[in-house]
C-alpha cells in the first residue's frame, strides 16, 4: 500500500508537469499570436492554479524540479522521493511538448524548427538580451517563486481546520508566477522550471540545436535558485512554522478535552 501511495505522487508529478507544458507552451504556440503576452501569461496562471488544486494534496504539486530541491533543503521531501519527483517532472515536460507539437502539425505551414515556447539566450529570445541578463533573471526569478511557493505550502496551511488558505496557496504560486512570466518572457523566455524547459527544448533540440545548447542555463540557475531558496526558507521560517504546529496541536487537544 505504501509503494502505491508513492506511485500515486510521482504519476501525480508527472501528469502536473504535462498539463503545465500543454497549456502554457500551448498557448505560446497555438495561440500566442492571438493572446499575446499576457494571454500566455495568465494561461500558466490559471494551469498552475488548477494543478495545484488537483494534486495538491496528493504530491505537493511540485512539477518543478527547483521546488522539489527546495523542498529537499527544507526537509519536505527524501532524497530518493524528490529523484523520482523530478524524473516524473521531466517525462510529463517531454509528453507535454510532444502533444503540443502533434495539434501544431494540423497547421501545415508549421514547423518544429518554428519552436514550442522553448527557452533562448541572446538572438534567441524575444528581446535579443544576454547570456548575463539571463542568467540574473532566471536565478532570481526562480529564488523567488520557489521561496513564495514553500512559504505559501508551509506545512500548517495542510492542517484540516486551513482549508481556504490551502486553496490560497495556489493562486498566490499562479499568479506570481505569471508576473515573472511577463517580467522574463524578452529576457530568456522565463523558465524557472526546468522540466518546462526541458521538454520542448528535447524536440526542438533535434531540427535546432541551440535549443539544446540554450539548455543549461535553464536547469542549472533555476536549480540553484531553487536550492537557496529552500535554505532562506530554513532561515527564516523554520521556527515559525514549528510554533504554529504545537498551536494547532494544543487547541485539538483543549477541544477533546472539552467534548
């Protein structure tokens, strides 16, 4: 029973990160045009609401790997656990942009070296920034939506009696998110995932190769963003988070006694 409630995480984790990849890079892709910037903003917005709503409560709603190291650092996660997490992470990306690609295809003027919302660095971003530009970004833009998104799931907003601020959480990760998005886009095509880097990069990587080249910097900054967040987290919340729990625990304890 154990090891399905582990399988029910990581297929969790993996179906999270395809919704995210299908409806974000998606849109970028089919409807972009249309929608525009904000449009493909709001609609990683309202996915990652949604996603976190649905398995929440069943594997944390990570779908990132720079989460799942934060919350590696901070304790929420053991390491064998956050190694599967992120292989999950990473097939979901690959499933998602391959979905993307299969709808783009009914258009026959489409491409794969056209793209599917993969990341760039410098010619091959929206704004022609640099290499610096997107490296400054993607580590503090991922620094802060991972230190948001721990201090949004601390574990007391998991207590039965703090449904709402449960439910909270996921529009405040959503809608942050979708801030940086439109910060970031012109700058390096804002990741601060690297499994939503990852997968339409692994595509597109085969007719383009700077889609492959770009990569690295859309793991390795995010992950250490996500690294040092998970530890100011530790810093600054840890105790806060401990006091709360003994809180909650003390009144059940007062409302038994008092039934």
């Amino acid at each position: 029973m154990k090891g399905v409630g582990k399988m029910k995480k990581y297929m969790s984790e993996l179906i999270g990160t395809f919704m995210l990849v299908f409806i974000g890079s998606g849109t970028y892709v089919l409807a972009g045009n249309m929608v525009g910037q904000l449009g493909v903003a709001l609609a990683y917005s309202l996915a990652l609401i949604g996603i976190y709503s649905a398995f929440g409560r069943v594997s944390g709603a990570h779908i990132n790997p720079a989460v799942t190291l934060g919350a590696l650092v901070s304790k929420r996660i053991t390491v064998l656990d956050s190694i599967y997490y992120i292989v999950a992470q990473l097939v979901g990306a690959v499933l998602g942009a391959i979905a993307v690609y299969l709808i783009a295809i009914g258009k026959p003027e489409y491409e794969l070296s056209f793209g599917l919302g993969q990341n760039g660095i410098g010619a091959n971003t929206l704004g022609s920034y640099s290499l610096t530009a997107a490296i400054i970004f993607e580590l503090i833009a991922t620094f802060l939506f991972v230190y948001i998104f721990l201090s949004a799931t601390s574990s007391y907003l998991k207590n039965v009696r703090c449904n709402r601020t449960r439910h909270n959480a996921g529009i405040g990760i959503g809608l942050f998110f979708g801030a940086a998005y439109i910060m970031g886009l012109q700058v390096s095509g804002a990741s601060l995932n690297p499994a939503r880097s990852f997968g339409p990069a692994f595509l597109v990587g085969f007719v383009e190769k700077t889609a492959w080249t770009d990569l690295w910097v859309f793991i390795l900054f995010p992950v250490i963003g996500g690294l040092l967040a998970g530890l100011v987290y530790n810093l600054l919340h840890k105790t806060t988070d401990d006091e709360i729990i003994d809180e909650i625990e003390e009144i059940e304890v007062i409302e038994i006694i008092e039934e």
